[in-house]
C-alpha cells in the first residue's frame, strides 16, 4: 500500500481503512439479498445504482461476528471490483501514515497492514482479495 488518502471506517467495532482512491461512493443499497452457499463473509447482492455488486461483510472477513442486517445497510463501492464493503459507520478521510504500518497478524489475508492508534489498531485492507478468495 502507498502513500496517500485513506478512507478510514468502522466495521464490527474495529477500525479499517482503504486507499481513497480506489473509492468510488459510499451508498445505502435497499437491500442487500443473501446467496446461499456463499461464504460466511459474502453478505450477498444488492443493487447499486443498478449495478449488481457482491457484498463482503467486513467484520466477518476478518474473523469478527457478522455485521447484524440494517434496514439500510451501508456499503463502501470500490473501483476496480465487483463487490462493495459492508460497513458500520464512516470515520472519514484520513492521511496515509507512513513509516507506522506493521504487518497483518498471521492469518489474516484479507490485510495488508495494521497501525497502532491510541486505544486499538486501525487495519488496511487488502480489498483485491475479497473478489478473488473463497475463504478467509
């Protein structure tokens, strides 16, 4: 991951980040319909500008419960994939902070790094390999 603007939100109770220039729109989707047989991280598919995107649930990708269903999910659409992100909330734009990230945890795929904040961690994400995983 470069340097650069990160959009940093919150999913399962943690912090996450992705670059800001992969973000196309942050968007409320009516509903977002289960796929039976997906992964336990595969929320769906929902209609997005009448754009059928799949919908990883963030939380879940990364080994936390599963985002609860919202009568009006919130998802993060990204250039250059056929899936959005399932999030809680949106903290915002943030800068990249370089010379701070360490490596993921073992086992955690779906980041690229993590960054010690005053009370947690905020984890960047390695959003190519949700599209392109089976299992996390």
């Amino acid at each position: 991951m470069t340097a650069g603007d990160l959009l940093a939100f919150r999913a399962g109770g943690e912090r996450f980040a992705v670059p800001l220039d992969r973000v196309r729109e942050a968007a409320r989707p009516r509903r977002i319909t289960p796929l039976p047989g997906a992964p336990s991280w595969w929320s769906g598919v929902a209609l997005v500008r009448g754009e059928a995107l799949g919908i990883v649930d963030v939380a879940a990708a990364v080994g936390l419960p599963p985002s609860p269903r919202r009568p009006l999910p919130l998802v993060v659409v990204l250039y250059g994939c056929d899936h959005a992100l399932l999030v809680d909330t949106i903290d915002g734009v943030e800068p990249f902070p370089a010379g701070q990230v360490a490596p993921p945890p073992p086992g955690r795929g779906a980041l690229r790094g993590v960054v010690a904040e005053e009370g947690g961690f905020l984890s960047l994400l390695d959003v190519d390999r949700f599209g392109a995983r089976a299992e996390t």
